[in-house]
C-alpha cells in the first residue's frame, strides 16, 4: 500500500484506520494492549496471501521504536475435507529494540504474542495454542482484509487527511485506486489459469484420475501413467531460454531432471514467491519445495530455502584436492543454478559494509536486480508459458507473448474475467 505524505506528518491516519478497524472486533479487542497501541500506530497494511494449504498473513510496518522487523507474519497451514484442522501455525521471532519488547511484559498478554509459533508440553496444548492462533488469524484475515469495504473506507480515510484540491494528492489517490484494481484483476485471471496449469501438471507427470479397484488394473494404470511422464520437461523449457540457460551447468541438470512444477504467489504489492516442486526421493537433497521470495524494494529482503544437501551431493560446491586439518575433504564454491536460492544481500545496518564505497553497493545492487530479473522471468515467461518454451515454439516467437503485464490489452471483452471480478 503507498504511503500517503502529509505536511509534516509520517501517515498517522493510515495507521490509526488499521488500529481502529482491529479494536471494533471484539476477539481482537481483547487481545490488544494499551502498550500494544503505540506499536499498532506505525502499522502500514495487512495482507493475507492463499497458498495450496491455507494462507500467509503479513504486517506491514513503517520504522518504529518497537522492533527492526519490516514485516511480521504469520502462516497457517490446514489439512483439506469438509471439515479442515489446523496442522501448523507458524510465527516469527520478533527482533525487538533493546526494552521495547512487548511480548515480555509481566503478564504475557498483548497482541504481539501471536507472531509466536505455538510451543506447549503436550500435543493437545500445542492443538489448542494453534485453533485459538487460527480463530485470531482467520477473523483478521474474514473481516479486516475485506477487499470490497477495505478499499472504500481507506480511500475515504486516504481523503481525510488529504486538504484540498491538489493535483499531486489527485493523482496519488488515483494512483492507489489503480495500483489495487490491477491486483485484483491479476488475482481474477489466476483463478481462471489455476485449472490449465493443474491439467498440464497431471499431463506432465502421467498423472491420471481413473476410478480403477483391481489390483491389477491399478498395476496397469500406474505403468502407463510412468510412461506417459513428459520427461526433463521444466530442465528443457528453462534451457530453451537463452538466459537461464547460463545459468544451468551440466552438474545441475541431473538435478533438475526431478522437478516436477514451478509455482508462483503474489505476496504483496511487487514481492512474489516462487515454489519450485521436486520428486522425492531423490540423490541429490531432501527438499520438496525449494523457495525464492521477493520483498520489494528490491533492497528490503529476497529469501531462499535452505537446500538440505545429502552428503557429497551439493552442486554448489566442488570438492578439492587434498585434506583439511580435522581430515575432512575440502571444497570451494562453484557455479551452479542452485545458487539462486542463496541470493545475494546487502545488509542496510551491517557494520562489516563500507557504505560510502560506490562501486561495493552498486555491485551488490547490480547482483540483486538481476537475481530479480532471473525471478522474473521464471514468473512471467517460463511458467505461464513452459510448453512453448519445451516445444522450443517461444523460440520462434522471439520469446515475445502477451503476458497479463503487457500494457496496452484490453480486458472489457473477456466476459469470464469480469464474471470472476466481481466474485472476488
């Protein structure tokens, strides 16, 4: 959400509209604090992503004097039936500014407690910490990101702090109001996609939906479905596009023979996770889903998994002639596409960091724009469109489509996105 500029002012009224909307929630009320208030003062927006298995919330907030942390979160992840449990609710741990916690006070109580993951003796506690963390979560999630109402209230309240008729403040507001329709109608199409990209899924990795009892047309079943497998499809798509192709040695594409999908997830504004699936088991790491989130700015965080190697598989190490002191073989770093998911940082608060040295920060600004553009164009071109780039058709075309991101399409004629935009 843009932060709005006031003559003298650090966006207050913004931040006192969410406070106010969570207090007029009895549940919430309860929970928050009078000190809790001060800190709630500076929050910027909440914003709830769906994943596969439940949903994500995160809170954003401007520098304050209560903790360093940008974003606070909160996932939850729930089984799947009729009557879905909750399975997990993971926190975070909040890095408070020295006396500012809020989460050691001498009763325990205070809203900031729920970024906790919940820890107990006994498994019936830990279920019940993780049910009353839902019930929390999926109220602000119900009834405080309403986007229908939300939108209306807060650009009213936007207008009340703005006095005047200024056309910079004009155009700010309008800016805002597009800025959110787009994300809505992105979030329309991806529902109209989620069913194309199951379906090639299920084309891709011989998955079939038979309705089969006998042992042996199950047998049957399963070894057509093995070989009507696609295979090395997402290793031939990516090295079909010239860039990423660099990017991929030949150590890597043994590795990469094993990934099933590649997914992706708005979670705010500009910052997107991508979730790159894998076979398992396989020889080379543990992981299932390997991970890179973009935060924008660009400068604010980009994350990735940690790849939980098996021994002497690590593809982004090469071992060494030689032993070390404890006799343990040496190794060095290595090119390797793996690398993606240790992106590089620049730590705005490091000590170690020369920040008046140019060339260092605008090397390591250059190493993160083009690890966002290696992202980007997984994002945009490789998953929406991975059979041409396979069936190498997107060479012909130049690698050129007519993305959602393309400016200039007119979407007015396309009846099942307005359909599915007024659902939302």
């Amino acid at each position: 959400m843009m932060k709005m500029e006031e003559h003298g002012t650090t966006g207050a009224g913004v931040a006192q509209f969410w406070l106010s909307k969570m207090k007029n929630i009895e549940v919430l009320a309860k929970k928050i604090t009078h000190l809790d208030e001060g800190a709630f003062h500076h929050l910027r927006n909440i914003l709830c992503t769906e994943t596969p298995n439940g949903f994500k919330l995160d809170f954003l907030f401007d520098s304050n004097p209560y903790f360093k942390d940008s974003v606070l979160t909160k996932t939850f992840h729930t089984s799947r039936g009729n009557k879905p449990e909750v399975t997990n609710a993971t926190g975070m741990e909040i890095e408070w500014h020295l006396g500012k916690s809020l989460t050691e006070t001498e009763n325990g109580d205070g809203f900031f407690n729920f970024f906790k993951s919940p820890v107990a003796d006994t498994a019936e506690e830990v279920q019940r910490l993780m049910d009353h963390d839902y019930c929390i979560g999926s109220t602000i999630r119900d009834k405080i990101i309403d986007n229908k109402d939300l939108s209306k209230d807060l650009l009213q309240e936007l207008r009340s702090i703005i006095h005047g008729n200024h056309t910079m403040y004009q155009h700010r507001l309008l800016r805002l109001r597009y800025l959110e329709l787009g994300a809505r109608l992105e979030a329309a199409y991806r529902k109209l996609y989620k069913p194309i990209y199951e379906k090639r899924y299920e084309i891709v990795n011989g998955i079939t939906k038979v309705g089969v009892k006998d042992e042996v047309a199950i047998e049957q079943r399963d070894k057509a479905s093995k070989e009507k497998v696609v295979p090395e499809f997402w290793l031939t798509a990516m090295k079909n596009h010239k860039l990423l192709a660099e990017e991929i040695t030949e150590r890597d594409e043994e590795a990469l023979k094993y990934l099933k999908d590649i997914k992706w997830y708005r979670i705010y504004g500009g910052s997107f996770r991508l979730e790159f699936v894998f076979q398992q088991p396989n020889p080379y790491f543990e992981n299932d889903v390997l991970t890179k989130s973009y935060q924008r700015p660009l400068m604010e965080k980009t994350t990735g998994s940690v790849i939980k190697w098996h021994q002497g598989k690590d593809l982004t190490h090469k071992f060494l002639d030689g032993m070390s002191k404890i006799s343990k073989r040496m190794t060095k770093s290595c090119e390797s596409f793996f690398n993606f998911f240790n992106p590089p940082q620049l730590r705005l608060h490091d000590k170690h960091i020369d920040y008046h040295d140019e060339y260092l920060v605008e090397e390591v600004k250059s190493k993160l724009n083009y690890d966002f553009y290696i992202g980007k164009i997984i994002r945009d071109k490789i998953i929406p469109h991975a059979i041409s780039w396979f069936t190498r058709e997107a060479l012909e075309r130049g690698g050129e489509f007519e993305d959602l991101q393309d400016e200039g399409y007119d979407y007015s004629d396309d009846d099942e996105v307005v359909e599915a935009f007024k659902n939302l």
